[in-house]
C-alpha cells in the first residue's frame, strides 16, 4: 500500500509538471493565437492568405501527429520528441515580434503549429503512463485544466497590451517570458522523470497489427465532433463583422471561454472515471448548442454560446485522450495518439471550411451543420459504451 500512494503522488507529481509546462506555453501561443490575424493583416496580408495561413498551419499542426506519434513510438525517444517539439513550437512566438513581412511572419506560424505537432504525441503517451495512477479522466483533465489556465491568461495578457497601446511587436516580444519559463520546467520534469513508462505496471504488447475495432468507432465519434465545432477565428470574424464586440472584447471573450474550458476538464475527467464514455456524450449534446447562441445573438448570447464551446473544449481534450489510454496498449499509444490527432484535425479544418463557406452563403445552414454533426457523434459513442460493457461481461 505505501508504494502504491508513493506511485500515485510521484504520478501526481509529473502531471502536474507537465501541466505547468502546457501552462505556460498555451499563455505563449495561445496569446499569440489571438492577434494572429490582424497581425498578417497590418503586414499588408489579404483576409484569403489569413484565412490559408490559418487553416494550412492547422492542417501541418495535426496532420503530421501521426507521423511523429509512429516515429516516437518506433525510437521511443518520447523526451527528445516532446522537448524539440515543445523548443519549435514556443520559440517561434516571439521571433513574430521581429517579422517585417507576412511572409515571414506566415512562416513562423506554421512553424509553431509544426512544433505542436512534434510534441503533442510524445507527450500524451508519457502522460497516459502517468494516468494509469492517478485515473485516466482526472489525469488528462487536471493537465488540460492548466493547459486552458494558460490559454485564458495568454490571449488577456495581449488584450492588455493593446489597450494600453503598446502594439502587436510588443505583445509578441513579452511572451517569450512564458515561452522561457515552460522550456525550464520541463527540463526540470526530464531530469525528475527520466522514464515515465514505470508509471504504469501493465505494459503489454499488441499481438495483432493494427488498432482494435472500437478505436476506429470512436476516432469517427470525434470526427464529427470536430467537423461541427467552429474554430475561434470564424467566431472572431462574426463578432466582428455583426459588430457583436469591440476589438478589445474578443481576446477577452477567447480568454473566457479558455477559463471554462479549464474546469470543464477537471469535473469531466472526473465524471470520466466514474462513468466513462458517456459522460462525453452528454458533454457533446450541451455543447452543440453553442452556435445558434454565438451566431444569432447579441452580446450576451454570444458569452453563453463560448461558454458552451468552453465546455465542449474542455470535455474533449481531458476525454478523448482519457480514453485512447483504455483502448491502446502503452507501447503503441503513441502512434494510437498521433493517427488520432490528425484525423481530429483533418475534420475540423473540413469541417471549418465548409462552415465558413455556408457563413457566407445561409448562416441557418452553417448553424444546422455545426448542431447536427456533434448530435451525430452520440450515438456512435452509446455503441462504444455498449461494446464495453460486453467486453466486460
């Protein structure tokens, strides 16, 4: 018993690390994240090279997880890959504050959707070994709920610095102060935890190739799920373009949402643990109502529909992670983490491009997309919860 609670707080231990680390580092990008595109447009970019820029950074942000998440399982380099990836990914930040054109400042934010994807797989499976102790949900939803602290003060630390008119130039200069302060601790949490793996006592092999059947089911659960949540920049250009919020309202609305986003992971996670995957269900079915909320109101409709979308966020990213760890052995999470991501960011840069074609051709018809294909997820992961409890049984 006392090397289990031992276990359990060293497990603790290390995501909460790792949580400072995200913490930091969404402060970084995340804040950069919120000016991002009126920044490209003051270098002189067109609203189409934001909108590509935007989108391709997105698609090479997730697309390539699979690749990495393959490679890190292969070499099981899980540090080196988490550490260059989290060096690409926050250092490009502050270099904006240098850009003296669109196209090298284009350059350094696909740059850093780049570095996420390095990172992100190598990451999640030292986590998953972690949540073995501490509980898969709470785990994963503790480290998002840091995660999303960052996002919510990155994007309101900017929003101060342009009311205060210091400038885009030196938004992006003072994040490198985050952007230094994650790569310190995690190379604290590299010398701490050099082997993250022991965490978890059941390390077996899969005997077959390929992922099981329910893996499949459930990456097509999410990929609805992202097809039909709208990404902020499209949330963004209707604030602006119905004259919903003024421009120091939008990081702040962002930053709210992030705030939700943070305590929705933590009561989740925990839900998760308890009840297991239909708790996303029901997460799915409140956070499908955030658009006719967002899209066809006023200023106060609108903050209920991102707090919405708050919740989707948060249920999404303590969950979905959460239960990859129950579906896949350890010794192919990676990969299990890297296939997984893309085909989430495969769906959700589809799925935002035809909302943002349907914005401009019947907003009833985006909105009815975006309600719909979440709605179409739940039954998908009802057959998932069925499929387990006969597994089970």
């Amino acid at each position: 018993m006392k090397n289990s609670r031992l276990s359990l707080r060293t497990a603790l231990k290390f995501v909460i690390l790792l949580g400072v680390v995200s913490l930091f580092a969404d402060a970084t990008y995340e804040g950069a994240r919120s000016i991002a595109g009126p920044y490209l447009a003051v270098l002189g970019a067109s609203a189409a090279i934001v909108g590509i820029v935007s989108g391709f950074g997105e698609l090479i942000g997730y697309g390539l997880r699979s690749l990495f998440g393959y490679i890190s399982d292969k070499t099981g380099k899980y540090w080196t890959m988490t550490i260059l990836g989290y060096a690409l990914n926050l250092l490009a930040v502050p270099l904006l504050a240098l850009a003296g054109r669109w196209e090298i400042a284009a350059f350094l934010m696909i740059a850093e959707r780049m570095g996420k994807a390095v990172r992100t797989p190598a990451r999640d499976a030292m986590l998953s070994h972690a949540t073995a102790q501490t509980g898969r949900g709470w785990g994963f939803g503790l480290h998002e709920a840091m995660d999303q602290i960052g996002g919510m003060l990155g994007p309101a630390v900017v929003a101060l610095v342009l009311y205060f008119r210091g400038g885009y130039r030196n938004a992006f200069g003072l994040l490198l102060i985050p952007a230094l302060l994650a790569l310190g601790v995690l190379a604290v949490a590299r010398f701490q935890y050099p082997h993250p793996r022991d965490f978890e006592e059941s390390q077996e092999k899969q005997g077959k190739k390929g992922f099981p059947r329910i893996f499949w089911i459930y990456l097509a659960a999410v990929a609805l799920l992202a097809a039909g949540f709208a990404d902020f920049p499209l949330i963004a250009y209707h604030f602006k373009k119905a004259s919903i919020l003024s421009d120091e309202w939008v990081p702040v609305f962002y930053a709210i949402a992030m705030g939700v986003d943070a305590l929705a992971a933590l009561v989740f996670g925990r839900l998760f643990d308890r009840k297991g995957i239909p708790v996303m269900a029901i997460a799915a079915l409140i956070s499908s109502l955030f658009a006719p909320l967002v899209f066809l109101g006023g200023f106060y409709s609108a903050l209920l529909g991102m707090t919405l979308w708050g919740v989707g966020m948060g249920a999404q990213e303590s969950i979905m992670r959460a239960a990859i760890a129950e579906m896949v052995p350890a010794n192919r999470r990676g990969s299990a983490y890297g296939l997984f991501n893309t085909g989430f960011g495969v769906f959700w840069f589809l799925g935002s491009a035809l909302m943002g074609i349907l914005y401009s051709i019947s907003l009833p018809s985006m909105i009815a997309f975006s309600v719909v294909a979440q709605f179409l997820s739940v039954p998908l992961l009802l057959w998932i919860k069925r499929m387990t409890d006969a597994k089970a049984k």
